[in-house]
C-alpha cells in the first residue's frame, strides 16, 4: 500500500550476487552433470568439471569486464551502442531467446523429478501451471524479493550438498574412483565442456549488473562463485562415483536421487530423496525466477516499454505450452547434450560476450585518436 | 493508486478549516458560560460556576470544566479558593490587567496558561482542563487539571514473562509516557504529539529517540499518521490498520505490545513508538519478521540458554505452520518416506475410521479452533472447567469413538501447543490461519503441494516491507552483525553496535569493543 522511496536502485549487495549466482549455477547442474560427464569422462568426471570450472571462470571474466563498461545498462541496452542500431536489437534478441529457451527446458526439466520420484498421480499440466503461477509472483514482486529468497534458500543448498556429502558415507569405496591421475588427459578435457556448458550460465550477469550496488567487489564474487559452484558440483560427481561406480552413474539421468535414494545412514535415515527434492525446488525456483525476470526485463528494453508486467503475464502462458511440447525425458535432454552444449555454449555464452568486448575496445580506441 | 489512497485524498480535498463564526472570548463572563454550554450543547456534564473575584462585588469570575474529567480538589483548592478569598491589589491589577494578574498572584494551579481564542477554550475543556473567565478581559487561563479514575499498573495478560520488569502499559497517555521516561533519562527522546480522528480527537504520540533512530521512518510514520482520516480511535490497532504496509497480509508489519520494557529495548534500538491515548497497546515500528520468535525474556537470561529457546521457538513457529500440511502430505502421497514401523502404526491406527485422513484432521482442527475461540468468551470461572472437558472429549473420547485416530490428535494438539510456544501475540492470528491453506494444498497435491506453499509464503515474505526495511532483515539481504540478534542471542557485550538496517547517526551501543579488550 505504501512505497517507500529511497530504496529503488538497491536491489541487490554484491555478496548477494555471489549467493545468486552460486545457486542458479549449482541447482540444476548438480543433477543433471554428473551422468553425461561421467558417460564421456568415466572416472575422472571429477576432473573434467575442474576443467570446465576454469572455462566458466573466463567466461565470467569476459562477461564481467563487458558488463563494467557500461555499469549502467544491460546488454540489450548497450549492444546497440557497440555494434549499431539494428545488429544490437539482433544481438539483444539472441540473448533474450537464450534467457527464454533455459526458462523453457528448466521448467520442464523441474517437473521430473516429481513426476518421477514422489507424486506420480499429479498432471503435468498441473504442476507447469502451479509453479509458473509461483515464478510469476516472484517476478512481478521484483528483483529485491528473488533476491530476498536466494539468500534464505542459500540455507537449503547448504543443508542439501551436506546431505549429499554425509549419507552416502556407508556406500562408498574408493576402489571406484581409482585411478585419481587419469592415463589420458583428453578425456577429462572431451567431458568437461558439459560442466563448462553449465557453469558458463554465468551470462545472466550481463542482465544484473546494473543492479547490483557495490560493483567494485563484482568481479571478485563472480569469480568465486564459479569456483564455488565447481568445486562443490566435481565433488558431488566424486561422491556419486565412488558410492555408485561411473557406470551406474552414467546410466541413470537424475543420478543424485538415487544417490540419496539409495544413501542409509541409519534405520531412521533411510529414503530421503522426497525431501532432497523438496529442497530442490526452492534451488531450482530461484533460478526460474531469475531467469524469467531477466527475459522479461530484457523484453521490456528491446521493445521500449515502460512495464514489464504485462509482458510477464503474456510470456508465462507461452512457457507453459512451450513446456508441454518434449514427449518425454530423453526427448527433454536433448536440449542440454545436442543444442546446449555444442551450439549455445561456444557461440551465445563463449563468442558473443567476447566479440562484443573486443569490438568495445577497438572502438573506445579509434574514438580516442 | 489504492482505494485507501483515493480515499484519503477525497477527504483531503473536503477538509477545508472551516472559519469560526465567533471566535473571540467576549468580555463578559455571563456571555462566555453562555456560550460554552451552546458550543457542548447543554450536556449536563459541563459544570460552569460563577463567583465574585476577590470578593469584590463588580468584578466577577468563572470556571468551566467537563464533570468526570477533572481533578475537583485541585479545582477547589487551587483555583476557586485564591480567586474567592484573596484580595485583589488594586494598583496591580490594573497595571498588568486581569489576566495576568489572576494567573500570576492569585491561582496556585502548576500549569496555567493564556488563551485568546474561544475554540481552543471547547478544546481544552473537553481534554479535561479547567477554563477561568474574568469580567473585562478577552482572555481566558487555562489551567491544567485533568484526572479521572484509571486502571493501576499491572502485569500485562497477553505479555507475560518469568523475569524482568513486571509492569505494563494503562490506558492513559501520560502514565504510559512516564513508564517509558523512567527507563531513558535522555533529553534526545523526542515525544511528539499528534491529534487523530474527527470527533474522538485523540492524542497520538510519536516516541523515538533523535540521533538513534533514522529521521527516514520517523518521517514516514508521521507522514502516514497525517493522512489517517476517520472519526474516532478507540484502539492503536485502529492506527496500525491505516499505517501498516500490508494490512492485508497475516504477517504483521507494525508490532504491538503492553509492555513498557519492550518499547523502551525497541526505542533503543532506533525504532519509533507511537502511544495511542485510551489504549494500553503501544505500537512499534518497523516489525521485523525475526521478532516473533523474540521476547523480553531472552534479554534477562543467559544468552546461552535464551538462544535455545530461540531455535526452540523457530521450529515451533514451523510447526504450528506445516505439521498438519507435512502429515497429509506423507500420509496420502508419500508413505514410502515414512519409516516402515512408524507407517505401520499409524496405518493401525487409522484402521477403523470412516473419514479420510484429510477430513479427520481438518475436523479436529475445527474443533480444537471452536475449543480456542471459546476459552476467550468464557466466564471466567468456569472458562477453566470447560477447556478441561473440551480437551477430554475432543482429545480422549474422539479417539475411543473411532472419530479420528490417535495419531492425528498427537499432530494437531502439537500444532496448537507449538503456536502458543511463539512469544508474539501478533503472531498468534497468523499461526492460527497459515494452517489450513497449507493443510488444503498438501492435501490435494502431496510433498509438491506442501513445498508449493512454503515458497509462495516464502515469496511473500521476502516481498513484504515494513516502513521501508525488508521484512526478512537481517536473514535477507543476509547481515552477519545484525545476525547477532536473530535466531542466537550473542552476549550483550559482542552487541556493540545498533541494528544495522536503521540509519543512524548514533549507532554504537558499547564503547568497549569486547569484554577484556578495553584500552
């Protein structure tokens, strides 16, 4: 009813950014990584995630130095001024689809789990529709409140890789993660554009930064929560490998439910995956969250509009069907393994950031003399 | 913007000052008694009494004043008996002039002062002050002698604590003042007043102390104060309506307490206060989703001990929530979560009831509601006797009839001992409503259901601001020093700064900086 003034361009610290970003990184990749990277990389999966952290982190450092020369703007906004009026509004739009096509696949991927571990009886369509009813909340509440609920939901992550790294302490062996130096180095580097793939979402940032109110620590805390993210996500593959062996792993898409599935630690502790996935929810809520605001927001800049609700209240239907559209599972994955990975990765996420800082810096020079 | 915005700029424009008729105090008395009886419409409570000033027989006086409001001795004793019986010196009466002379060599009230207008006469008489009238001037005294029967000061009901001061907030504004004076003997403590409401007029006071408290949310409260427009207050909670962010929400956003000490802790901390005359409920503002599970008495005791409670009280407060939600949920989606023994019993136990488990425990919780709501309009003495028997036949005899199974008693019973372990009374109404949207959305969607909820009160929370400061604070946006006192109590020397979320100038409690580090 009242809103108080003052408080508009604050919306979110920079430590908040870091646990932002550590969790949109960390939710989905955490279960959907370990099985493709273990099918290539077999036991050293560990290894190759190391590999594909190191490929983020300079992704995160392009998109980071990109972002900080205009701290302003996002990148629908200041693409136009690098590489004119007409090849920006293209480029915005690539960015835009981009953000679009994850809200898309990551709503649908978000309804697996449940269909397929703990309530069976609920139709798909229920769930899309519940849970975009919630992202859209989150949404038109704005970024202060996402923000607000990253920071809570922090607590879950914690609580969740720390369920993933106690329980299955009964079931693991070593033996199966031997050799820990691997004979060829190629194929922990063949598996670690996966993880890579994953990580390099860092590319929200371009969206946030104008945002974020202490920028001088930005680069700092991207950095490290890329390097958080990887380090947690080659341990959880650790784990899973050990306690599973990588064939198994490799074989199974959620591996880490069954990791906990299958996890005993005590007779009370037993079966805990309904829970896991509970908490999975919040993780994987905040990313749809964000990534639906940063569409929307995106679309507001490129079409000019003054409010992005009733873009919001447009789009949303138009999530859901797009959701409806994979038959199954398998036909869901073939987005992160075929377009993902070999297409959006190297071009959208790697090229596009990097094209636009090089022709950035060319230009403040030819400007300069 | 809103209806109530709409609302309040509708009045805004009709509520012109209206301009007096005759706004001047005549300069016979017989005319003024005549008039303050037209302007209080004759009631029979204005008693107004005519007397010779000084005993002289051309020079009159009289007093006027609201029976019931006033302290008579002092009438009598202070203003009738030097006015009647002291002689008046002639040569100064008429060198300072009637006025002056009454209220600087004859009256021996304490607070006597001058007004010119007849207006501010109605309204001083009607706040209980006394009004003397003298032939031939055109000013009248006022002279202070509200006093009327109150309540003594007691142990607040609602607010109760083991340790600590004992002592809670009455109905009248100026006992309510000094209770908190006495504990800041600080001239920074601003107690600023305020009249709200069109016929009730009653007396607002905003209380902060300056330099600790941000000039922001002191500004905005009396901003919101200023736009209330209604015609009587009878409760604060009438003010927190209008003032509150979101009136609607079941969180609070504007706490509300009886009791002195925590006004006083809140005041420190930089918050403001506002003290509604006729109401023992101060109001505090910005309320902080953290301070429900907060009471007095974790100050008072061990900060070990009291940060136990604390978690103690968080995990009630979820449990009062979620439990009954959690356990449809379980019960008829997930019973594979449940560990095998236990999912036997409880299925035993369920083996002979002819309700579903959604409508056995949504009937238990209505009733356990009807148990509640009862005990609060009961006659005192047998209130006790019947929620005895309340809880043995919806508790013991529910289950020997087969109604529902022992199970769900143990659930619900724990969801409503959990909601009174929350020490905020204004938590109480939300515990009681969250319940049911949870319990009727796990019951038709199971663990997605229950986790739905959590989020979109979670989203809820997170969107909710009070006065301008996020709700979450300091969970969200996460602040380690103000996380000192939130869910843990720190020592009181580890506090040494104020909350961090007040803008202040004024923000160090402490001047050492740890115990035994002291330069």
């Amino acid at each position: 009813m009242y809103k108080s003034e003052g408080t508009q361009m604050t919306y979110l610290s920079s430590r908040g950014f870091m646990w932002l970003m550590i969790n949109t990184l960390l939710s989905l990749s955490v279960f959907l990584n370990p099985s493709p990277t273990t099918a290539i990389s077999k036991q050293y999966a560990w290894i190759s995630i190391l590999i594909g952290t190191l490929q983020a982190m300079i992704v995160g450092f392009v998109v980071i130095k990109l972002g900080m020369m205009y701290p302003d703007k996002t990148v629908v906004e200041y693409s136009q001024e690098i590489v004119g009026k007409f090849i920006g509004k293209i480029v915005g739009m690539i960015f835009i689809l981009t953000y679009f096509s994850i809200v898309v696949i990551v709503l649908r991927e978000f309804t697996m789990p449940f269909q397929s571990f703990v309530t069976i009886n609920i139709p798909l369509l229920a769930i899309l529709i519940l849970t975009m009813i919630l992202i859209l909340y989150a949404v038109l509440k704005g970024l202060k409140a996402i923000g607000s609920c990253s920071d809570i939901v922090m607590i879950f992550l914690a609580v969740f890789i720390l369920l993933i790294f106690i329980m299955p302490i009964k079931n693991i062996d070593t033996l199966n993660i031997k050799p820990i130096i691997p004979h060829s180095i190629g194929l922990a580097v063949k598996g670690s554009f996966i993880s890579g793939s994953f990580l390099a979402e860092d590319i929200i940032a371009l969206m946030l930064i104008p945002y974020v109110n202490d920028k001088g620590k930005l680069m700092k805390y991207n950095q490290l929560a890329i390097l958080i993210t990887g380090i947690c996500l080659s341990a959880v593959v650790a784990i899973e490998i050990m306690a599973m062996g990588y064939e198994r792993v490799s074989s199974t898409i959620f591996s880490t439910f069954i990791l906990l599935r299958e996890a005993q630690l005590s007779q009370s502790m037993e079966r805990l995956e309904p829970i896991a996935v509970a908490m999975w929810t919040g993780l994987v809520f905040i990313k749809l969250s964000i990534y639906f605001f940063i569409t929307v927001e995106g679309l507001r800049q490129w079409l000019g509009l003054k409010d992005y609700k009733v873009i919001a209240y447009v789009l949303s239907p138009i999530v859901i069907f797009l959701a409806m559209l994979p038959e199954n599972i398998s036909e869901v994955l073939v987005f992160p393994s075929r377009i993902w990975t070999p297409l959006i990765y190297p071009i959208v996420l790697f090229g596009l950031p990097l094209l636009l800082l090089i022709i950035d810096m060319i230009r403040k020079k030819a400007v300069k003399q | 913007m809103s209806f109530l915005d709409r609302f309040f700029k509708n009045n805004n424009q009709h509520e012109k000052p209206k301009p007096e008729k005759n706004d001047n105090i005549d300069k016979s008395v017989d005319n003024n008694i005549k008039e303050v009886k037209k302007a209080l419409n004759e009631n029979f409570d204005v008693i107004t009494r005519k007397f010779s000033l000084g005993g002289k027989t051309d020079l009159y006086a009289a007093i006027a004043y609201l029976d019931g409001m006033v302290d008579k001795s002092v009438i009598n004793l202070n203003i009738i008996r030097p006015l009647m019986l002291k002689g008046v010196d002639d040569e100064k009466f008429s060198a300072v002039g009637a006025c002056r002379y009454a209220r600087e060599f004859m009256i021996t009230a304490n607070d006597v002062r001058e007004v010119d207008n007849f207006s501010e006469c109605i309204n001083y008489i009607l706040n209980g002050s006394t009004i003397v009238f003298i032939d031939g001037s055109d000013r009248a005294l006022m002279c202070e002698t509200k006093g009327w029967k109150e309540r003594s000061i007691d142990e607040p009901k609602n607010e109760a604590i083991a340790k600590g001061p004992h002592s809670g907030f009455t109905e009248t504004m100026l006992t309510n003042v000094t209770l908190i004076r006495r504990y800041i003997k600080d001239p920074n403590l601003h107690f600023e007043p305020l009249t709200v409401g069109k016929s009730s007029r009653t007396n607002v006071i905003v209380a902060f102390i300056d330099g600790v408290s941000d000039n922001r949310i002191v500004e905005e409260v009396k901003k919101r104060l200023h736009m209330i427009d209604i015609d009587a207050i009878i409760d604060s909670s009438y003010i927190a309506e209008f003032i509150s962010d979101a009136p609607l929400s079941p969180f609070a956003t504007i706490q509300t307490t009886e009791r002195p000490d925590k006004v006083v802790a809140n005041l420190l901390e930089g918050k403001v206060a506002i003290i509604v005359d006729g109401t023992p409920v101060v109001l505090v503002a910005p309320f902080l989703f953290m301070e429900f599970i907060q009471s007095p008495d974790d100050y008072y005791e061990n900060s070990v001990i009291s940060s136990g409670v604390r978690v103690l009280r968080t995990l009630s407060l979820f449990i009062a929530i979620f439990l009954p939600g959690f356990y449809i949920a379980v019960v008829t989606f997930n019973q594979a979560m449940i560990p095998t023994t236990l999912a036997l019993s409880i299925m035993s136990g369920r083996f002979f009831i002819p309700f579903s488990p959604f409508a056995e425990i949504i009937l238990l919780m209505i009733l356990i509601e009807i148990l509640r709501e009862a005990g609060i309009h009961f006659p005192g003495t047998i209130g006790q006797t019947i929620s005895i028997v309340g809880a043995l036949v919806v508790g013991q005899s529910a289950v020997s009839a087969g109604l529902v199974s022992p199970f769900v008693v143990i659930v619900v019973s724990a969801t409503t001992l959990a909601s009174y372990a929350v020490p905020s009374y204004t938590a109480s109404y939300m515990m009681r409503f969250l319940p049911y949207p949870v319990l009727i959305i796990s019951g038709l969607l199971g663990i997605f259901g229950f986790t739905w909820c959590i989020i979109a009160l979670l989203i809820h929370l997170a969107s909710l601001q009070s006065f301008g400061i996020s709700y979450l604070t300091p969970l969200a946006p996460f602040d380690v020093r103000d996380n000192k006192d939130s869910i843990f109590r720190m020592p009181r020397w580890m506090m040494v700064y104020r909350p961090n979320y007040i803008k202040a100038e004024n923000k160090k409690r402490l001047d050492k900086k740890m115990k035994g580090e002291d330069k």
